[in-house]
C-alpha cells in the first residue's frame, strides 16, 4: 500500500516561508539590487518618435548630444510630472478661411491667441497670430493630428477667427545624435531623458530609461571619505564590546545559576537595560560624561580633579568610544546573559555534581564542563551579539553626533537621508549583511559542540 503523503508540516511552515518571502527576503533582494544596479544608465533611442517605435542604438547617461530635430507627441497627464519634462498645447480649431472654405484641425498655441475663456479657464475662441519678419509664411498650417510631422489640413491667414473645440498637451521628443566608445548612434528620445542647453543645438543625456550592472555605487561607498573610520571604528567597538560582555554574561549567568538567596533580584537588576531603547541609553550616557554631566560632579565632588573635563569632543575622541564601549557593554550584556541563562539550565545537574565530585574547581567546571556543553548556546549568543554591534547607531549618535565618531549603520543613514543618495545607502547596508553572514559562517565553524564536529 503506497503510504500517503502528510502535509500538514508543510501546511503548518507556510505562512512563516511567506511571511519570510514577503518581509526578508523580498526587501533583501530589493536593497541589494539598488547597490549593484544603476537603473537609468541608458538611454534606448527610437527610430522614430514614438514609444512603439524599433530601438536605433543607445547612449549612454552623460554623453553630449547634437539636437537634430524636434516633435511633439501626447502626454498622459500622470507623466507631466516628470523631470526636465519640455512640452507644448495644441489646440483643435474651426474656422473658415477668406474663400468660406472651412478648415479644422490641430494647430499650436503659439499660433492662437486666445480670447474668450469658459468660467473654469477653458479656451474656447480666439485668433490666428501675425508671424513677425518680413520672409515669413504669412499664413498657419493647421494639421490633421497634434503633430508637424501630420498631413497639413489647411492653411489660414492672421487674424483669422477660430472655435478652440479641444486642447492636447503634448511632449517634445528630440532627434539626437551623439557617440559612445566610438560608435555613433542617432534617434528619438523624449525631452525627459534631455537636458537640452540654451543654443537650443545641443544637450547631454540627463538619465537613461534602461539599467546596467555597475560597481559605481560600491566604489562611492569605497572612495566616501568616512567609510574606512566607519569600517574601523564598527570593528574596534566589535572587538572591545564582544569579548567583554561575554565575559560579563558568564558571570551573571552562575550568579544565577547557583540559587543564591535573593537570586531573583539579581535576575532583574541584570535584565534592567533590556527595557531601556538603544537612543535611550545613549542620552543617559551622554548625561554622565557631558561637561556638566553626573561624572564629572562625582569627580569635583570628592576633590579628584578642580574644573570639568570635556570628554565627548574632536579632541578627546578616545572618550567618545570608551563612552559608546561603556553604554553598549550595559545596554546588551543582558541579552547575551539571557541566552546563557538558558543554556546552563539545559546542563543536567548530574555532571555537574559528578566534576564537583571528581574534585574539578569552578575554573575547571567552567572550562571542560559548562562551556563545551554551552556552545549551542554560545553560537547563538555570539551570532546575536555581533549583528547587534555591527548595527551600532543610536548610541552613536547620542554620544558623538555621528560626526566625530562615525560607524557604518551611521554612514548608511547619512546617506539615504542627508545626502538622498539610496544606492550609496544600499551598498552600505549590503555590507553591514555581508560582514553579518561572514560572521555567523565563521561562529557556526568555529563554536561548534561535539555532536556537531563530529557529524
């Protein structure tokens, strides 16, 4: 009998995997993308000037350009938005001409002046313009469609009367010509894309409407002028938090551990920081060590030092990350204990009392008994504690105003929301991933149990 298939773990597991696919792993691949996609690095040209029209080469973003011709084409009104956006009205009119012909079709605005408007502002009658110099045509093509290149419909003299029955905005498109790596490419390109000088001859190619794989962003990021302090600054406060805590989370976790009396008041005061934001702590730290903080009155008061001391200042930067040590060590070292907590409560308490028995000291319980026993638990810990001090930001920027000293979740923020620049933003971000997956790659080899070297 062929056994049937149970699906209710896979059931069970669907909504996580959506739920994961919509809210990590979607904006994952989105971010990541913004770092290494430039998506208006080419402008695709058009054999003529319509958006269905074949493609006749691309150029470039940046490339100057030589402007051949101009048409005009409609505009959804959504899109009149855009940047460097050039357009034109037209006008479809009705008139009669001096013979009593009737004429109708397109002309442009510059050749109607209006003179009679609805209620709501609508042009609904006016007059053929004069053409100034004494060689121009003296008479106004009308067109059959919104567009030169139309057939002409009819031709009427100034001052003409007209019927305005119907009004089109329309957006230039240029006939550009210029060259790439050697290669001459000429087409059509809306105004959009154009940043047109003021011969009215020539431009340069302002943005692309397609992408292409780069490496500029991560190369802006590389080249900024903060990354390599912030890249030092996030591995020293790594390499002085990380060891520190854990330190500190072993000996909180015992304390607990041995059921002293009053052990759950010990319990909470440990877990007090776990309560207290990131910005939080920064501000109560930087009210210990400002001028007028609490540590300099402790130091006044009991006659150590006669004035205050400036510690959070460009010349006293070693203050500043001695400050950010300090408040990240108290702010974070309850989670590492919380996590240690749990696993010295998963340590049978027979091997404890068999190496107690065997005469192993507390140093030797901790080094051949607990700690090998805790490495799940210490991969976890370490895992944790790392993406957390490579996320370092709120303190600071408490501390030091992300000026004097700088990380890379700080340089991630300056860029998306100081200097706009989401790409740089990405990279930054894509890297604080990186050096995140690196890390745990390396804890998962590194801290591993027994079971685990073994299989």
């Amino acid at each position: 009998m062929k056994k049937r298939r149970n699906w209710a773990p896979y059931l069970l597991i669907l909504p996580s995997v959506i739920y994961l696919a919509i809210f990590f792993a979607w904006p994952m691949a989105r971010a990541m993308t913004l770092a290494v996609w430039d998506a208006d690095a080419v402008l695709r040209l058009k054999a003529e000037a319509s958006a269905e029209s074949a493609g006749a080469g691309t150029l470039p973003r940046g490339t100057q350009v030589e402007i051949l011709g101009q048409q005009g084409n409609i505009v959804a009104p959504e899109e009149l938005t855009q940047r460097n956006l050039r357009t034109e009205r037209w006008f479809r009119i009705e008139a009669e001409r001096a013979d009593g012909q009737p004429v109708s079709g397109w002309a442009q605005e510059t050749r109607v002046r209006v003179r009679e408007e609805s209620e709501s502002g609508e042009p609904l009658a006016g007059t053929i313009r004069r053409k100034l110099g004494s060689d121009a045509d003296p008479l106004t093509d009308v067109f059959s469609e919104a567009s030169v290149a139309s057939a002409v419909a009819g031709r009427l003299e100034a001052n003409t009367r007209v019927e305005i029955r119907e009004q089109a905005m329309l957006e230039l498109w240029y006939l550009v010509r210029g060259e790439a790596d050697g290669t001459p490419a000429e087409g059509w390109a809306q105004s959009r894309y154009i940043q047109v000088y003021a011969d009215d001859t020539t431009g340069r190619i302002d943005r692309g409407n397609a992408g292409e794989l780069t490496n500029r962003y991560i190369q802006a990021m590389v080249n900024d002028r903060f990354f390599w302090p912030a890249l030092w600054t996030t591995f020293l406060l790594m390499v002085l938090i990380i060891p520190v805590q854990f330190v500190l989370a072993m000996i909180m976790a015992l304390i607990i551990q041995q059921q002293l009396r009053g052990n759950s008041f010990f319990l909470y005061v440990f877990a007090i920081a776990l309560g207290v934001s990131d910005l939080a702590v920064g501000i109560v730290w930087y009210a210990i060590f400002t001028q007028y903080g609490y540590l300099n009155s402790i130091l006044q008061g009991l006659g150590f030092i006669g004035a205050p001391i400036a510690y959070l200042t460009a010349d006293t930067r070693y203050w500043i990350i001695i400050a950010i040590w300090l408040a990240e060590v108290w702010r974070a070292t309850s989670i590492v204990m919380v996590v240690v907590v749990s696993g010295l409560q998963a340590i049978p308490n027979e091997v404890l009392e068999a190496a107690d028995l065997f005469g192993a000291g507390l140093w030797k319980r901790i080094r051949f008994v607990i700690l090998p026993m805790l490495k799940p638990s210490l991969q976890v810990a370490l895992i944790l504690r790392t993406i957390l001090a490579l996320q370092v930001f709120a303190v600071v920027i408490a501390l030091s105003g992300g000026d004097i000293v700088t990380v890379l979740a700080n340089e991630a923020y300056r860029q998306y929301y100081d200097l706009r620049n989401v790409n740089v933003a990405a990279a930054y971000a894509g890297l604080i991933l990186l050096l995140s997956m690196v890390s745990a790659v390396i804890y998962l080899r590194l801290v591993r149990s027994n079971e685990e070297a073994q299989a």
